[in-house]
C-alpha cells in the first residue's frame, strides 16, 4: 500500500482488503447506495485502523456519482441535497454559529482550482449579518469564505494566514475544500470525500503543507475534496497488473512462466514504472480532457450543498434568489 498515491479513504480500504487480508481492525464501514449515489461511511476508531489504513482517527463519507460527469441537472440536485445531509451529520450548528469555509488551491490551475471555484458559488453572510442583521432572518446562518491561494503565488503558508483569520474571527467551524488524488481514473471528478480529521493542502497535485486541523487551527475542520487527478505511475501498475492477471490465465500452473508472473510484487512494480517515468516526465499527474467543465459543475454541486447544509429554511431551489 505504501506506494499507491491515493488520499480517498476508501481507496486505502479497499488496498488493504486486495491484500486477501480480510476486514481492517478497528474500522467500521456502512454502504448505501441507489441508483445513482453510493455513498460509504467509513469509520476509522482505533490506532490499529489508523495505521493500517494511512489515516487519521475519525469519519470518512465517500459520495459515489459515476453519471456526475453527464452533466444531468437533476442529478446534480440530488447530489448537492444528499452532500448536505452528510455534511449536517458531522457539523453541530446553531442560530449563532460562525463558519468559515477556506477553498483551498490553485485558481491558475484548473485541476486544483476546486476550491476557490467552491468559493465563487457560496452564500456568504456574516457581513449582512454584522451590519445590517434586519436583511435577512433566522434562515441564515453567519457564513464567511476566502480563498488563500498558494505559497507559490503569496509567499505565505496557507496554514498561517487561515491561523491569523481564525484567531480574528472565531468561528465555531472550518470547511476546508481541495483537489485530493485517486488511484482510480473513474472516481475523477465522479466522487465527494467529507472528513472530519482535517486536510493537508496540496496533497492532491503531491505538494503537501501544513495541516488543517483542530490540533492546529483550535476548531473543528470539515474536509471535503474531490479527486480531480490520478497518479501516472498508478494508472500504468494497474494496466500492467490486468494485463498480467489476463496472461496467468493463459498459463501453465506448473510453468515456470507462470510462478514468475504470480510471485511479482506491487510494490516493486510501482516503484520500477516510477523510476522509469520520472526522468521524462517528472511526478505525472493525469487529469481528463474536459477537466474544465468538470471542475465548474462539481464546484457548483459541493457549494450547493454547503449552502443548504449551513442555513437551516434554505432549500436548492431558493438558491437563485441569493446567488446570481
């Protein structure tokens, strides 16, 4: 497992229960699915878990929507309603509870412009609610939003400057959105991770800082990411693995052909295919063509939910009347 890139919660279950080594210890996972969202609670209680799986003690809710790339209106609803019932069931929230939703990411760089897109879409109020309170009514919530950007382009660590805004401000939770990496190419920008653990920002394009989270920020930290890119490396160790698994049929069992295709390690295929790739091309990462699209539809999906999630009387179809 130590070599696959991946930061989906489940993806790391799933890793551990190809191994042929049963159900991970001092994890629990509940699965609903209908015809078009799937979604798996995974619930990670125990060190043993944690360790096993390469995360952090808490829950992880995996919102799986294969047909998100058609573009379906109604199914975009129904995915923002369905995200805003999860996000509710790990958030406790009041009349007077104070979020701050940070979109982290590149806006340059559509793969890890999540985020900020995020951003562009939410119904912010603190300010109506701080200055003129009688514009509105117990419908809404005091909800604020930034955009930090990257070191690259500010110089500062997003860490510091969401540490200086909490430490302003106050508020009782931080939604914290970012591009994550899958080991799969069908769960781009198809599949909606929520945590409550917190977030490192940048792990999804592999430039990992300073974690988000209730040990470092002093609040809450709700994650949400989409994997918008896949491990080269990982696309090819998967090609190579069907490809192998299509010649052992084939095979002899006495062969010696065969023992040799049987006894070849991930690990060391990964790490050959890495070695190979990255004098040419550097840490590839792989995102699909339409990329653009996709990343404004999904960002319109998660801050619909949010929106619906964070102000109580507020409804998918009363968004038009906030947001232009």
């Amino acid at each position: 497992m130590k070599n696959v890139r991946t930061d989906l919660a489940i993806e790391a279950r799933e890793l551990f229960k190809n191994a042929d080594t049963g159900d991970i210890p001092g994890v629990k996972v509940d699965v609903d699915k209908n015809e078009d969202i799937t979604i798996t609670r995974v619930n990670v209680e125990e060190e043993i878990g944690a360790r096993i799986m390469g995360k952090a003690k808490g829950h992880y809710i995996t919102l799986e929507v294969p047909r998100l790339k058609d573009n379906d209106k109604d199914l975009q609803e129904n995915v923002s309603k369905a995200l805003a019932v999860e996000i509710a069931s790990l958030v406790q929230l009041n009349d007077k509870s104070v979020i701050l939703v940070v979109g982290l990411g590149n806006w340059n760089i559509t793969p890890d412009a999540l985020g900020p897109k995020v951003v562009d879409h939410l119904l912010v109020t603190r300010h109506i609610k701080e200055y003129i309170p009688e514009q509105i009514d117990e419908s809404v919530r005091s909800v604020c939003a930034v955009a930090p950007g990257v070191l690259g382009i500010t110089g500062i660590e997003t860490s510091e400057i969401i540490k200086g805004i909490v430490d302003r401000i106050k508020p009782d939770v931080v939604i914290a959105i970012d591009a994550l990496a899958s080991r799969k190419l069908e769960r781009v920008n198809t599949t909606i991770q929520i945590a409550d653990t917190g977030i490192n920002p940048g792990s999804g394009v592999g430039n990992n800082r300073k974690q988000l989270s209730k040990e470092t920020l002093g609040v809450p930290v709700i994650a949400i990411g989409v994997p918008t890119v896949v491990d080269a490396a990982t696309m090819a160790n998967d090609t190579i693995d069907l490809v192998i698994d299509s010649m052992i049929e084939g095979a002899s069992k006495d062969s010696e052909f065969y023992k040799v295709l049987k006894d070849m390690n991930r690990d060391d295929k990964y790490k050959l295919i890495h070695e190979v790739l990255y004098p040419y091309f550097g840490h590839l990462m792989v995102t699909p063509k339409e990329v653009d699209r996709l990343i404004e539809d999904i960002s319109v999906v998660i801050a619909d939910g949010l929106n619906v999630a964070l102000h109580p009387g507020i409804d998918t179809k009363d968004l038009g009347r906030y947001i232009n």
